[in-house]
C-alpha cells in the first residue's frame, strides 16, 4: 500500500532541499572550501528541522503542517495541572503518660 503524500510534506522538503541547494551553489560559485561546505550544510539542515519543529508540527518537523491534536491535548494538560508542593504527612507523637 502506497503512503499519500501531503502537499505539505512536498512543500517542507521543497523549501528545505532548495535552501540547502542554493547555499551549495553560492559556496561552489565563490570558492568556499568543500571542507566547510560539509561542515555547514548538515548544521544548516539540522537549523531548519529545529525552526519547522518551532514553526509547524513538532512531531514531523515540518514548517507546513498543522499541529497534531496530540500535542495540543498535552500541552494543555501539562499547562492546567497545578504546581504542588510534596508535603510530607507527619503523625502527632502520643504523649507518655
């Protein structure tokens, strides 16, 4: 059985693939060391999964996605949940008599 691509998915991988495409193509145009280019790409990719997470779905990296209910549903319930203190239970001591 064949996965249905979303138009999101091709548009994250699209914008994703072409920024890392043209910062190549202005490394190879003005001499950069392919050392650097190495070094530099993966960082810049590794930049654009942690902006989509902040952007879009965090579950799927994707700056085009809605947020899932999952997340939304655990945010909510992490947020009404009050702070308590842990308070320890003492027991009065009985007096001797």
């Amino acid at each position: 059985m064949a996965k249905q691509i979303k138009p999101a998915e091709l548009a994250d991988v699209a914008t994703k693939g072409g920024v890392l495409g043209v910062i190549s193509y202005l490394f190879s145009t003005y001499n950069v060391d392919p050392a650097l280019n190495i070094v530099v790409l993966p960082a810049v990719m590794y930049v654009l999964n942690a902006l989509s997470t902040k952007v879009g779905d965090p579950q799927v990296a994707n700056f085009f996605a809605k947020q899932s209910k999952v997340v939304e549903v655990a945010v909510k319930q992490t947020v009404a949940k009050p702070v308590t203190k842990a308070v320890a239970k003492t027991t009065p001591k009985k007096k001797a008599k």
